[in-house]
C-alpha cells in the first residue's frame, strides 16, 4: 500500500514537517539547555560526532573542542592553528574542515590522532563573510553558508548564496548549489500567515529580514537543508532541492545569537549561542514522530 502523507501547516506554532517521515519540533521549548563555560563564549561552529559527542570551534582561536554531552563537559581540545575567525565546522570520515570567515579552509586531517596532519585550502569563495558549513555527503561537497552578499549593486540585494566545494576537485562550484531570496521569503511568510520580525520604518513597522547565514546542516533523514540566520533570528527549512518549506521565527532571549547548528542521525537538533551579556548555550530539540 502506498503511504500516504498528510501536510499540515504550523509555522504560528514553532513546528516543522518534512517530506518523507513527520518530524514535529517545537523551537520555543528546548527539551534541554547545556550551558557552556566560558572558554566557549565565543562558541560559533558546531557539529555531530557521534551519538554522544558534538565538536566546536569559537570564533577567536585555532583550537577544536570535542563536547560530551552526557557528562556535559568539553572532553578534548586540539590546538590546529593561531588567533582567527573561526566560524564553520564539518567532519568528514576521520578529517575534520574548519571554515575561516574569509573562506579559507583547514583540514585536519586524522584529527583524533595526536599525530594529525594540517592542511589549509583556497576556495576562492567570492563572499567576503561565510559562517555556514556542513557535509553533503551524497555529492560529496562541503556546503558553505555566506553570510554577505554576493556583490554590490542591485542585482545582490536580495539574494543570499549556499555554494558547494568539490572535495574531489577541491574546486568551489561557479554558481551557489542553494539561494534564498528575501522577496520570495516574505512572499512565502505572506501566503502562510507567518509573523515576521519587524522593525521600525518610514512608513511604520516592517519586516526585519537581512538573512546573514551563519549555520547550515543537511537533515540526516528528511536531506532537507536547516538555515539558521542568526542577525535576524530566523531557522529557514528548504528541501533537498532548494525549495523554501518552512520559516521559524526565532525567539530573541532564547536564540541570543545562534551561531551553530547540528543534527544527529535519530533528528535531534543542537543550536549553540555565543554568550554576549550571558552564558553559551547548547540548545537541544528533540523531534516528536
């Protein structure tokens, strides 16, 4: 018998749906929240390891932290370079790539071993400010999340990339693989009755919406594509094929600057917030299906 799936929609409701099993989250209450010491106050990139333990990198020093989660404790940190903007985090098999905001990448490779191999790549990435990473593994490519525009002038104004880089070729694709466009979003929120941010304008409130990436991660069962915002506090959902499914307006306390976010394999989400004027946090979402 062929499976029948039902769509209902519940952007007003924080919950999320995806297109092969029904995942249902609720992005106001976190099922856990893990502060993080300070040493992560800066805590920017973030990623899955295993079932119990998430990698991390902050935006000011060369050093990767692997964090378990049970005991909530960092476990182990690996000095792999000097002082930087470090903003992105990917494993890849036993390598680990790092994104550096102006678009260059470390690998370290065998990064586990205490005898790991460091390698930095180009990939000429033509923004000027990128925060997003994570593994496609199906296309084998690093996904890299710009956080500026594409250029200037009119014709970037509205767009916001996702490129792709080749890791057989160590080649960045010429066009973004994903985009995501301010007007259709609005468009998309109009025509779902979805409460936006707003701020102060000309002629009133407004819709507050840059779209400054700062984390991506593929759903590892849906394949959809999570994009978190974290000027504007948004999490856009696309689906495999780049297609915007669904928009969660983020709540400001609670996602004080989300810079990171993570999936593990059972739907799990981890979304991770510099500290500012608080502590770091870890914020977990557990899927109810």
């Amino acid at each position: 018998m062929k499976k029948v799936v039902i769509f209902l929609f519940a952007g007003c409701l924080g919950l999320s749906f995806t297109s092969s099993t029904v995942f249902e989250y609720n992005f106001n209450l976190p099922n856990t929240t893990i502060l993080l010491p300070e040493l992560l106050h800066e805590v920017s990139g973030l990623t899955v390891v295993d079932e119990k333990t998430l990698a991390c990198v902050q935006d000011e020093n060369g050093i990767l932290f692997l964090y378990d989660i049970p005991s909530k404790s960092i476990k182990k940190t690996i000095d792999f370079h000097g002082d930087g903007d470090y903003e992105g985090i990917a494993p890849v098999g036993k390598d680990m790539y790092i994104l550096r905001s102006d678009g260059l990448l470390f690998c370290i490779g065998n990064y586990q071993s205490s005898n790991f191999k460091l390698d930095s790549i180009q990939t000429n990435i033509p923004t000027l400010d990128n925060e997003g990473l994570c593994y496609d593994k199906k296309n084998r490519q690093l996904l890299i999340g710009a956080k500026s525009k594409l250029g200037k002038g009119p014709e970037f104004k509205y767009i916001r990339a996702i490129y792709g880089f080749d890791l057989k070729t160590n080649r960045l694709s010429e066009a973004p693989v994903f985009s995501l466009n301010v007007q259709e979003i609005l468009q998309f929120a109009k025509e779902n009755n979805i409460s936006m941010h707003t701020k102060e304008g000309k002629t009133g409130n407004e819709p507050n919406l840059k779209i400054k990436i700062s984390g991506v991660f593929i759903h590892p069962k849906s394949k959809d594509i999570y994009v978190l915002s974290a000027a504007d506090y948004y999490l856009f959902v696309l689906d495999p094929l780049g297609k915007l499914k669904m928009i969660h307006p983020l709540n400001r306390e609670l996602f004080n600057k989300a810079e990171g976010i993570a999936i593990q394999k059972n739907g799990t989400i981890f979304i991770s917030n510099e500290g500012q004027l608080n502590h770091p946090t870890i914020l977990q979402f557990n899927p109810k299906h």
